[in-house]
C-alpha cells in the first residue's frame, strides 16, 4: 500500500505497510516487471527446446512464485530490492507461455491443437478477472492483513501448485506414467519424430475468454471437417479476430462521450480479439512443430515489449494536451499495427512444416526424455 508520507506508517483498519512512492516511483515499480517479461520468452522457448516443458513451466512458476512470497520482504527492505524482485518476477512469468506451447506440441492431436491453446490460454484472462475481485478483497481485509496477504496466498497457492506439477507433469505423452497405451498411440501418431520442442473490467476479460474457448473449439472442428484447409482456416481466424477488432478500436475513439456505448464496444474488440491467439499459437506448431516453443517466445517477447513502450507513446500524445483528438490517434496507431501484421499474414502465411524446421539436433532433444532427473 502507498502513501504520500515521509516514512513506513501503519493504516489503521487493517495494519498494513503504506510506503511513500509517488506516482513516478509507483510507475516504474509497475513497469519494471515487463523488463524481465519481454525479455524471457526467447529464452525460455530455447529453454523448452533443450530441457522439455515440463522443467521450464515448473522453474518459471516457481521463480514467480518465490519473488511474490518475498515482495513485503524486499520492499521493506530497499526499493532497488523490490525492482529486482520485480524483474526477476517478470522472466519467471515469461518463460511460462513458450513451456505451455512446448507441451501442448507433445500432447495433443493436429486437430486438437487449437482447442489446448484456446482453453489453456484462457487462463490469462479468467485469472485477471477472479484475480481482479480476489486481491481488492484481500487488500481491504482486516484479517489477512491488508495488501501484503495478496502476494502471499497467490504465492503459497503457485508453491502448491508447483509441488502437484512435479509429481503429475510430463513434457511427452509418452514419458507419463499413467496415461494408457491406447491414448499414447493415439498422440503419439500425430507427433513429428523428433520434437524439440468492475464492468468495464470484467466485460471485456470475459468476453475474450468464452470467446478464446470456443473459438479454438470451433476452429478444430472446422479443420476436421475437411471443408476448409488448416491454412484458410487460420487466415480467417487471424483476419476476422485482429481486423474487425482493429475497426472497432478505432470507434470507441469517436464514442467517448457515451459510456456505456465504450463498454459494449470494448467488450466486442477484445471478444472478437480472442480469435486470434489459437490461431497464431496454432500456426507456429504447423510450420514448425520442432521449434514451437521457441517460435512462440519470439513471438511473446516482441508484444509483451507493448508493457512499457504502450505508457511511453500514450505519454507522448497526451502530456501537453490530454483531449479526445489525441486519444482518437492512439486508438488509431494499435489498430493500424493489427492491419499491417493481418496483411502480412494473409501474403506470406503458410501452413505447411518448413524445410528449415525438418532438421533437430539429436544432442539438443537429447535431456528432454527424462523429466525427472535422479
């Protein structure tokens, strides 16, 4: 909790630490953390390809987990502490996305693929929603101990979850004790011989959740009937989802004045936004099923650069005139971005495993076999 004060007080209700940052202070303590989150991905996709997803997903949520536990520690402590917490707290998160990738590769069917992505993903947005109501309860209480009870159940609850990984996980169908020989066959024919691999809160979190659930379903399902090719269905997927959210963007720019109207509007872009991600996850597993961990991470890491680069431009249209004429051209920048990437993707978009992609080294995929390691 933060103060404008001279020193560390108590708040009366609930006991808790407010500590004297200003709003610069309190935005590079935020913005620190996609430090270490664009920058991992790479990383961490490499780090699939070499050791396995199972053993990057379980050090990214414990690393993760570990700095949460020590956040009232390391802010007691110094703030440059509490930075490096944050950083380093950024690259345990951003290893996680390409390790998810990395197994879903080894763990699915070429027409299930999409409705993994859609499902696992969805987890981002269905977390900022319980996450949401979760930690202003917390914040608030007087039982838990105000806002540092936040950090520690969510890191207790990564801990837990980290101890249930290591006994049930498994980077490959085929090295998972408990899965029976006919649901091993029955991957296993599908993979590569080699793989290395409020309201205005909650509506749109929401709608891009149910809509990144079904829509990977849907888009399984349409690929399985044959009618259209993997490849058309993915263009249609990336078209619709990033152009038509790219249009709406560029209205709620000339609704500001009805709130209500912005809500519906924000709600539709990121719903209608949640047909995309499955298809992009999807297509670095069709062109490169040996390196979609690491194809992912690049991919990862590029658009979580958005975390401090979106605050720097918005500061820069709107420092000296923070009018409406301003915020149409920053409604206008995201959405032209989207059109240029959906252009790019319908000219030079392919379906198909690339020759460059065929080759993987033995060495590498060598350790990933063992999940376990005595």
């Amino acid at each position: 909790m933060v103060r404008q004060t001279d020193q560390t007080i108590l708040q009366p209700e609930n006991k808790a630490e407010i500590f004297d940052w200003n709003i610069e202070t309190q935005q590079l303590i935020l913005g620190v953390f996609y430090y270490g989150f664009a920058a991992s991905p790479i990383f961490g996709g490499w780090l699939v390809g070499r050791y396995g997803g199972f053993r990057v997903l379980l050090a990214g949520v414990s690393l993760s987990s570990l700095m949460m536990l020590l956040t009232q520690l390391t802010a007691r402590l110094n703030l440059v502490f509490l930075m490096i917490n944050r950083i380093i707290d950024g690259i345990g998160q951003g290893i996680v996305y390409p390790s998810i990738f990395g197994i879903i590769v080894n763990w699915s069917q070429l027409n299930e693929r999409s409705t993994f992505i859609s499902i696992t993903t969805s987890g981002l947005s269905i977390g900022a929603v319980l996450t949401g109501y979760v930690s202003t309860w917390l914040g608030e209480s007087s039982v838990f101990g105000g806002w540092p009870s936040t950090f520690y159940v969510y890191g207790m609850l990564g801990a837990l979850w980290c101890i249930t990984w290591y006994f049930i996980g498994s980077s490959r169908a085929a090295n998972h004790p408990w899965i029976s020989d006919y649901e091993r066959n029955l991957i296993l024919q599908w993979q590569p011989e080699e793989v290395n691999s409020g309201l205005l809160t909650v509506g749109p979190n929401v709608a891009f959740s149910i809509v990144i659930i079904f829509g990977g379903i849907i888009m399984d399902k349409i690929i399985s009937s044959g009618r259209i090719s993997i490849l058309s269905t993915r263009k249609l997927y990336i078209c619709v989802g990033f152009g038509l959210s790219s249009i709406l963007l560029v209205l709620i720019g000339y609704v500001a004045n009805d709130v209500m109207l912005s809500v519906v509007l924000t709600t539709l872009v990121f719903g209608v936004y949640g047909l995309g991600p499955p298809a992009i996850g999807s297509n670095t597993m069709d062109i490169a099923p040996n390196h979609a961990g690491l194809l992912i991470g690049i991919i990862y890491a590029v658009t979580t650069t958005t975390g401090f680069i979106a605050p720097a431009v918005v500061g820069l249209f709107t420092h000296t005139h923070n009018t409406i004429y301003q915020w149409r051209i920053i409604f206008c920048i995201v959405p032209g971005l989207q059109i240029f990437g959906v252009v790019a993707f319908m000219i030079f978009g392919s379906g198909e495993v690339q020759d460059w992609a065929t080759n993987c080294n033995d060495e590498d995929t060598e350790s990933i076999d063992d999940d376990h390691p005595a």
